[in-house]
C-alpha cells in the first residue's frame, strides 16, 4: 500500500482540533484550542494564515467561501473565507457548540451542541432556523444526508438519531453508543458519516468498529473492522467518490476501508499514538489530512484511489465539476496576484492558454517557462509539493501541477519522476520577502532589517561590533528587497517596477571621501537576484544570468555568464562562491551547480561548475564561508556542509543542526560558521525555519560533529576528532597559500592535539588485539610520533607490530630525507642558474611555491626544515657529489655545471636508502657544531630504533624462552588434573 | 544588614549580555571572562553587564526565570501554597530592580514583568508578617523558615528582632519575678 505519511507538525496548542480542506483543496484548514482557525497551503507551509475565532474552536466547517466555526462563546460563526473577515453569528445556544456541519450544497448548516440541541440553519438568512429537541445529553457529532431530507446527530445519552429535517421529528434511532455525561469525558466523538452522492450508508463509529446503516430501511446492513484497532474509533470521513471509508481511533490507528468489499486497503499509525480527533479527504481524494489531540497536523499522501481503474461515470462527472471548481479558483487568484504584480499580467495570460491546450508530457518545457519568471511563483521556498501536487498554484508555478488527482480522466498518465519546482534565489541569513519584518541579511558583521508597514519602509543596518560603524536608519523609497553588509559597505537592491529599471544601492561607508553613495541602474529587463559584498568589490547576480562584479567605490568590472538562475552566493575577502540552477531537478531534489571564483590579483576558478550536494529532497538554506575562508552551506534537512581542499574540492558534511533540536519543527537559523574556535553560531528558532525581528533573537553555538559510525563508542568518537580536526585545519594551508599570515602556535596545537588522538587510537588497538588496525594508524603518524609507537608496541611485547612500525619510521624518515634533498637541490638549481638558464616564469611559480612545501604539508615538522632553509648545514648529497663529480665530469665532460648536479642527482637517487641513509649520516659528522639540534635528535631515535630492535630479538627469544617454560608448567597442570 | 549591601552581593550574579565590542578574555581576581566578541552571547557578572550597558557597549539578556509565563506561574504558586515557594532566583527582586532600572528596553514586557515581582514580593512579605504574628502570639521559642531570601530576611530582621527585645522587656517588667524563667529564649 505506497502511502505516505508525512511527518507531524505543530498546528495547535494541545487540546482538541479539527480540520478540513477548501473546497478547491488548496488549502487544509484546521481550527484547535488556542481558538484560530489556521490556513494551510501546505504541510510545509512554514507561515499559515490566522484567524481568531474566539477562546477556543470546538469545530470548523467549510464551504462555498464561508467558514464556520463552533466557539467557546456559545456561538457559531461565519467567517469568509479565504480573508477570514467576520461575517455575523449564525447562531447561539446556552453552551458551546460542538459540532458543525455543511449540506452538500452548502445553503444550511447544522450545529448539535451540548445543551443537548441540534439546530439547522439556512445561512443566506439565519432567522430561518429549526430545531430539533430530543437528545437527553450534549451532542456529540451530527451530520447531513447529502440528499438535505435527514440529518444524523449522535449524542452523549448514547443514541444515534435520525431525524426528517422539514417535520423536525425523530425517523429512527439506535442507541448503540456508550453512555457519557460529557462531550470530554465521552470515549468517542462518534464523528459521523454519510455516504456522499449515493447517500445510501451511514457510518457510525461504535466501539472498535464502524456500522453501515442504510438509507430509508434504517437497517444495520454491515460491519467495518479492522484487527489493528485496539481502542475505540473517535471519526470517520468518506472519501470525495463515496467509496472509501476512513476512520482515526483514539489510540491514533487511521485505517481505510472499500466500503463495498468492506476490505482494508490502508493502515497508518499515528507517529506518536496521539488521538485523532479531525479528519479529511482531500477533493481529488488522494490525500488524507488529520490532526491529534495534541494540537499537531499530518498528512497521509498518495492514497489509493478507490480502484481507479473502474471508475463509476459519477465519480467521473464529480472530478469534471471539480476541475470547474478548480478554474474559478484560479481565475480568482491570478486576479489577486495580478494586482500584486501588473507587470506580468500578459504572461500569466500566455500560461492560462498554455494549460488549455499542452498536454503534461511537455511539463519540463513549461516548467521552464515558470522557471523563468518564477518571481511569481509560490511566496516561501517552502516547496508547496504535497498540496501543489493536487491543487493548482496561483500562477504559472501551477503548470508543473502533474497529471494526478481530478484531472487524470482529461489527460494521459505520466508515471515518471516529477520536476520538482526550482528554489528561489535568496541572500544567506535573510528570511522570506513577504514579511512586513524581517531581516534582510544576518551575517558575521552586523544585521540587516526591513521594515514595510503602513507606517513606515524602511531599513535598519546594525553592526555587531559598533566599532566598525554606528547604527543606520534609511528610507526604502527605492524598495530594496536585497542586501548585505561588510566591514566597508552596505549594498541594496530593488527589483524593477513598472517605471524604474532594477537598481543596485551601495553605501561605501569606509570611503575617505565625502560622496560614501553610488546608485547604478541595470538594464532593462534585468533584475538584481542576488548580490554580496567582498573585500574592495560586489558582485550582483541577474535575471539575464549574468554577474555583474563591481569595485566597492562603484567602478564596473567584469561581466560574465553563469549557466544557470543564481540561487544565492557569498563572499570572502576575495573568493566568490556562487550556487545556481544546473537544471531541473526531479521528485523534489533540486539540481543545483556551484562555482568558486578567485578574484583579486591572481583570478582563477576553483570550482567549476560542479554539482552541489544536498540531502534527500532538500533546498540550499543558507550559503556562506566560514569565518576562515572556508565554502560552508546548509540545506533545510539542517546539514551543515564543508569544503574540504584536501580531498580534492569534496564536501563534508560537519553537522546536523537538526539533531539537536527539541521539537520536529524546530530549526536553527544558521548566521556564521567558525573553524577556530569550532563554532557553527546559529539562531535557535522554536516552531519555525527562521526567527521574528523581535524579540531580538540571540545567538547560539553547536559543536561541529562529523557523522561517522558509533560514535558512541571510544573509537569512534576518536576518529570524529581527528577527522574533524583535520578537516577544520585545512583552511591553514589554504590561507599560507593565498598569502595570509597563519597562528602557527594554533597550527601547532591542533597537529599535536592529532597526534596524541592518533597515538590514543593506537594504544586502543593494541589492547584490542588489532595490529593491522595499528600499522594502519601508523602511517597516519609523523615520523617522531611512530618511534613513540614503536616504543609502545615494543613495551607491551608486540614485537611483530614493533618490527613493522620500525620498518615504517624508517620509511617516513627517508621519506623527510628525500623532501628536503628536493628542496636542496631546488636551492641549489637557484643558486646555480644564470638568469639566461632560468626557466620560464609560469614553471618558476610552481618551484618557487615547492619551496615552501613543507609548510603546507601537516605532517612534515615544520622548525626543522626552518632551520635547514637558514643554515643550510652540508647534506649527504653535496658530499657525494664533491666525491663523485669527477667520475660524471668524465662520462660525459661537456656538461655545464646545473646538468652536472642533475645527472648526479639522478645516480644519487639510484642508490639503496641505506647507501643515502650513511652519506647522510656522513655529512652530519662533517658539520659538526652547526648540524640541526632536531636533526641529531631524529639520528637517535633512528639509533634508538635500531637499538629497539636488538631489544626485540632480546625479547623474542626471550619470549621463546618463557614460551617454553610456560608451555611446561601447563602441561604438568594438566597432568595434575 | 543593609538593602544595599544584598544589592552589592546580588551583583555577583551571572547574566548573559551580548557585547556589541571585541576583546579578549580579561583576567580578574573572581574569574576570567569573555572573550567578547560582538553580536556572541557571554556571561558576565551583573555589575559588569550594567556598566557595560551604561556605556552602551551591550545588550542585557534576561535571565530565564524574567519571563511573564514562568512569573505568573510562580506566583500563583506563591498564592496557593501557605509555606514559601522557591524563589525564581535567591535575588530575584534585586536583579529585577537592578535590570529593570538600566536595561528596561533589553527586557520584553518590562512594566508586567515589574508588577508580577512586586506580586510575588508582597505576597511573601505578607505570609512572612503572618508568620511572624504567629510566632509571637503563640510565644513560641524558635519557628523554621525555608525558602527565604536573604533580602527578605533583611527587611524584617532588624525590626523583628528589636520589637522582641522590646516585648521581652516589658514581659520581665510584668512579671518581675519569674521573667527570666519562663521568658522566651532568644
């Protein structure tokens, strides 16, 4: 059964809820006890639409644009919907209501309460109002023949009664139902249901059970039941075609049932076991929305439709009605976002004639064409996919609405994967442009707000640090929509009107000269998406996808083309990291690309044009670089991603801010990631994916935490160290190179922290026994940390680990021998060359960058090749070269001198390591007073080694020796037993 | 002791404050502090967040317990309980007086969160009177107060202890004979 049920999400404060869907299924409505009525576009929809109905809201029913809601006040009311203006009181009782109901046709509502009343109300003219007496407790539930001659109302006395509406008289009644004397302590709601279109069966929920009762004869006809329900059932809701029956139990089992085959053909548990207390199918009956007595709202996705294959021409001729239902809908609503927009009026037109005459298989066409002018599109990034699905979107977005739901008898299935709307472009650390306050831009230098109400428009620039400048107020005459802040500007955007060309605003506050403003336009046509401030420059990204790079003072640079729709970019001092559309993504992935850009004297890409990773049907939520200069962004699953330039340009995820979070709806607002400290500095937002203005929200910091396996254990959270304190000090290697200056005290620290993790793993492995496990960490070690090891594994008696681990220390130290040979003879290629032998600067670059190798590499101790660099001491191959440069002058006597040290150096090389290890020990002996401290110290651990190994031949046969005894001692024991 | 001196020691308490400066740890005799960097979240004593905010260089954040929902919660609690109910914090009327005063506008709802403090002060000042009547109308030798702040104790201490005084005087003078036998022992 590939159903899906979505997770829950909070809707309510706890306590009973109800909920229903428009009549469009556009929206899912819910009401609860914190008394709003709350409009949904989606399951995501991150910022519903309220409506205060009063204290509390007992019940909500909806149709033909007017809500009606059951209230504490003892009152029903009606509300229209989808403004929620108040339009009158429908009708009072002595308690509250408990129950509301529409007809089918929606001309009457009937209202039980629990002042043991049901009331019928005509709603274009409440006076007209019947009343039907006869309950002797509060109503629990009641509800209409679709055919408006009877009406079912269950009550707390236990009887479920039928009554004839005109005569206000009692048909039949069964008292099925358990006694109560409340609606609260009832241990139903006996939601009942009547069969739609046919309205032949009743459905009432007694017990564990759900029984049919038919129309007219009143007889109980059948039973539904299902095993997997344990506690009673609280609701039941038919499907939209009359076929399906659905029911939520206490114990919160939703179970559907063919009313027909009385088969189950769906099962769901509530993710919690809450009880479900309102439930809905959505119009094309694909969906199912319920909510708990916890306040929250789920959603079971992608029902099956009551065999969909034979389909009764009714049903067929309600999903007809739908769709008209569904056209009015749009035309409405184009309208209104037509008038947000007039500009684009003659494209939503194009689309409308679009929809009318292209079929599905052409939705990728189309779903370009929306791609592009997408600013119309839905108002959050929150991809409305669930309800966009079925119900159509408001504009051209709706052209990707898939062939599903009640359109499938007009158009021919397509069963593929469906495109999944592209994400809008966003600045990093702002939240969505339709809130009157928001924050423009939240970043490491201060914050940016906007503020567009009836008062005022305008936008608030503060700086963390006010010592790098005071507090802004400006007028938004201009509109801006973008922004962001560095230490040296403030840069604005607005997107065109119908008047103005789209305009890009910089407030260069740290200029030295009296002007601090600049205000370029953009052509025509062109929209500033996205734009972000470097050090001395700003780039804007276009809808034309270009990138326009500017100087901080306002000088236009160089202009290229990005391959696809910016989706967000930052910056860092002079890198630029940009993040676009690469195309369409599929079942709610996104395809995203990302390029990295270095700007400034020496500009190259570093990235180009790469897919950018993201989880499973998540969007980019954030983009940015760590305070280090590191590429970081985070996706709305919460994951938090690194470069790492050591594993050739990958990206690693560091964190997942959705683990620590409390509830499911909760999220951090990610505004700045730190290397050193580790620090990931975010917001944390309780209920929703970004924080409100105010209150001021304040700062939180989590840990970095790599997701290896058990890190539980000791093991693993020794490897997520080290990995993590490996990845995170890549951006010292990066900055020596770009050219910064580097803490080596913190580069220091952090390569010993690794070393004493890795020495830590190493012992944990020799006690487990594992010496593989060992050599493996082994070689991760520097060549002073190995004879450490190897003096470990000699002391714990591993001599087999200690011979290979002394085996290895050799190696490396070789290894750092033949290094720093390199870097000599690259000296000396220096100091020999004649600047007409030199060669040509693009390869001098590489050699000269070489020089300063061991700097960048981690592993390599960096003082002693400091040293060596400075006192340049004489090396084992300048003295056998002084030995051997006549015997090659003699092979080959017309060589010059750089082609001397070459040809030498390649014979050098060709020697044993031992051969090399002894010249180099020989020049050691010559230079005497002047040799390298380290150098001397690193000859005696060679000479410990080695004398480590006598020791363990010691040992073995020492071993041996007790081996035997031992083996004496266990025999007689067995002897003796 | 005086108001002032349970001030001073209410200075001491730890609040967080977002610095809108940058600087390192600073070493002071009673504990390092900081580093500060600006728009981060550090704790620092009360006396420090004041001047620091007298000097406009922070933004005050309001202790947990300085929330209308939890006040209102503790003093319902404070009503329906005859006994003291744990305070929201040992100083929770001199922190309130001292934050409301200098960073009222870092403090969402600062009037209701002043009346609920003045609630729940005078609602146990009133049961700590009480107790005190009881005390001395039963003539009881010694009573057990859990529960009390110290800025509370110092309100009465003084005036409690000295009407004693007084009382037992003039008890002695009433009955010269047996005062010091039968009078209480304070």
């Amino acid at each position: 059964m590939p159903c899906e049920r979505k997770p829950m999400r909070y809707g309510h404060s706890e306590g009973h809820t109800d909920v229903t869907f428009d009549d469009a299924g556009k929206f899912i409505v819910t009401c609860g006890s914190d008394g709003d009525v709350r409009i949904w576009e989606s399951l995501d929809d991150d910022d519903p639409r309220s409506i205060n109905v009063g204290e509390k809201a007992y019940s909500l029913a909806l149709k033909k644009r007017k809500l009606v809601t059951a209230g504490s006040n003892n009152t029903v009311q009606i509300h229209t919907f989808p403004e929620g203006d108040p339009d009158g009181i429908l009708t009072r009782f002595t308690t509250h209501a408990t129950h509301v109901a529409f007809n089918h046709s929606g001309s009457r509502v009937a209202a039980g309460s629990s002042d043991f009343m049901v009331k019928v109300v005509e709603v274009a003219d409440s006076s007209q109002q019947k009343t039907l007496r006869g309950h002797d407790a509060p109503v629990l539930s009641v509800t209409f023949d679709p055919k408006d001659e009877f009406l079912a109302s269950a009550s707390c006395d236990g009887s479920v009664v039928i009554w004839k509406i005109d005569e206000q008289t009692k048909v039949t009644s069964w008292p099925v139902l358990q006694k109560s004397n409340d609606v609260s302590t009832a241990k139903s709601l006996c939601r009942l249901g009547w069969q739609p279109k046919t309205a032949k069966l009743l459905a009432v929920p007694v017990g564990l059970k759900v029984h049919l009762y038919e129309r007219d004869s009143w007889e109980h006809v059948s039973t539904l039941s299902d095993d997997m329900m344990t506690q009673p059932i609280n609701v039941v809701a038919w499907s939209p075609c009359g076929q399906l029956l659905a029911a939520g139990s206490v114990g919160g089992f939703l179970t559907v049932w063919n009313a027909e085959s009385k088969l189950c053909v769906e099962r769901q548990k509530h993710e919690k076991g809450y009880t479900v207390c309102g439930l809905a199918w959505h119009p094309s009956g694909r969906q199912l929305a319920y909510t708990d007595t916890q306040g929250s709202l789920g959603l079971l996705d992608d029902l099956p439709t009551a065999s969909s294959a034979t389909k009764t021409p009714k049903v067929a001729a309600n999903d007809y009605d739908d769709l008209f239902d569904e056209d009015d809908d749009r035309a409405m609503d184009e309208g209104l976002s037509d008038t947000h927009s007039p500009a684009k009026r003659p494209v939503a037109g194009g689309d409308d004639d679009d929809d009318d005459d292209l079929m599905p298989a052409t939705g990728r066409v189309k779903n370009r064409s929306s791609f592009l002018d997408d600013e119309n599109s839905l108002d959050t990034v929150s991809l409305a996919l669930g309800q966009g699905k079925y119900g159509d979107d408001d504009d051209a977005g709706s052209t990707v609405a898939p062939p599903t739901g009640p359109s499938l008898p007009l158009r021919p299935a397509y069963e593929g994967p469906l495109p999944t709307l592209p994400q809008k472009p966003f600045q990093p650390g702002s939240t969505p442009a339709h809130l009157t306050h928001r924050f423009m831009t939240w970043n490491s230098v201060g914050v940016v707000r906007g503020y567009n109400d009836d008062q005022d428009n305008a936008v608030d620039v503060e700086f963390h640090d006010t010592a790098v400048h005071h507090a802004m107020h400006l007028t938004n005459a201009l509109g801006h929509t973008l922004a962001d802040l560095s230490q040296e500007a403030v840069l604005l955007a607005c997107p065109a009107t119908d008047e103005l060309a789209s305009k890009l605003q910089c407030l260069h506050f740290s200029s030295w000269d009296a002007n601090k403003e600049w205000i370029v336009d953009l052509p025509a046509g062109e929209d500033v998406r996205a734009l972000v401030l470097g050090q001395g420059w700003a780039a804007a990204a276009t809808s034309a996808r270009t990138l326009r790079l500017f100087t901080v003072g306002g000088v236009q640079k160089e202009i290229f083309s990005l391959p696809g729709h910016v989706v967000s970019m930052a910056a860092h001092g002079e890198q630029l990291l940009v993040v676009y559309h690469r195309g369409t993504g599929f079942d709610g992935d996104q395809a995203l690309g990302v390029q990295l850009l270095q700007l400034g004297r020496r500009k190259r890409q570093v990235i180009h044009g790469e897919p950018l990773p993201l989880s499973c049907k998540a969007h980019l939520a954030w983009l940015g670089f760590t305070a280090e200069g590191t590429p970081c962004y985070v996706d709305s699953e919460g994951v938090v991603r690194m470069l790492n330039r050591s594993l050739g340009n990958t990206w690693t995820p560091v964190c997942n801010t959705r683990e620590t979070c409390k509830g499911k709806s909760d999220h951090f607002w990610v505004v700045a990631v730190h290397e050193n400290p580790q620090q990931l500095r975010c917001i944390p937002c309780k209920g929703s994916r970004y924080p409100p203005t105010l209150p001021r929200p304040a700062v939180a910091i989590l840990p970095f935490k790599l997701p290896l396996c058990q890190t539980t254990t000791e093991k693993g959270q020794m490897e997520e160290q080290y990995w993590r304190s490996t990845l995170l000090q890549n951006h010292y290697s990066f900055l020596s190179s770009s050219g910064y200056e580097i803490d080596d005290e913190g580069q220091n620290q952090n390569q010993k922290e690794q070393q004493e993790l890795l020495m830590k793993m190493f012992a944990l492995s020799c006690k487990l026994e594992r010496e593989f496990r060992c050599m493996e960490l082994a070689e991760l070690m520097t060549q002073s940390v190995v004879t450490l090891a190897v003096r470990y594994a000699s002391r714990s008696r591993r001599m087999n680990l200690a011979q290979r681990l002394n085996e290895l220390a050799m190696e490396k130290a070789n290894q750092l021998q033949e290094e720093q040979e390199q870097e000599e003879e690259e000296v000396q290629e220096e100091e020999h060359h004649t600047p007409r032998s030199r060669r040509p600067a693009p390869l001098g670059g590489p050699s000269g960058k070489q020089s300063k190798g061991p700097v960048l590499k981690p592993l390599a101790p960096k003082p002693k090749t400091k040293v060596s660099l400075i006192q340049r001491p004489w090396t084992g191959f300048q003295l056998w070269l002084e030995e051997n440069r006549k015997s090659i002058l003699a092979d080959s006597p017309d060589l010059q001198e750089t082609d001397v040290i070459k040809a030498a150096m390649g014979s050098f090389r060709s020697l044993s390591a031992e051969d090399r290890l002894s010249w180099t020990e020989r020049a050691k002996g010559q230079s005497g007073e002047a040799a390298d401290l380290k150098k001397r110290k690193r000859v005696e651990e060679a000479g410990e080694g080695d004398e480590s190994r006598v020791k363990a031949d010691e040992n073995i046969a020492k071993k041996k020796k007790s081996l035997d005894t031992t083996a004496k001692l266990s025999a007689f024991a067995f002897n003796k037993n | 002791m005086d108001p002032t001196e349970v001030e001073f020691l209410a200075e001491k308490e730890i609040v967080k404050i977002i610095p809108n400066f940058s600087l390192d740890k600073i070493y002071l005799i009673g504990g390092d502090l900081g580093p500060f960097n600006p728009g981060l979240p550090v704790q620092v004593p009360v006396w420090l967040a004041l001047n620091l905010k007298q000097r406009q260089k922070c933004r005050i954040l309001p202790p947990q317990w300085m929330d209308v929902d939890k006040l209102e919660e503790v003093r319902e609690m404070e009503r329906k309980e005859d006994s003291f109910t744990p305070p929201p914090s040992p100083y929770y009327m001199e922190l309130t007086k001292l934050l409301l005063n200098h960073a009222s506008d870092n403090i969402p709802k600062a009037d209701e969160i002043r009346t609920l403090v003045k609630d729940i002060w005078d609602t146990r000042i009133a049961k700590l009177r009480l107790s005190a009547d009881s005390f001395i109308s039963q003539q009881e030798a010694h009573a057990k107060l859990d529960n009390l702040t110290l800025m509370e104790i110092n309100t009465t201490r003084s005036f409690l202890l000295g009407s004693l005084n007084c009382m037992f005087k003039l008890r002695s003078n009433m009955q010269p004979g047996t005062s010091t036998g039968k009078g209480p022992d304070y």
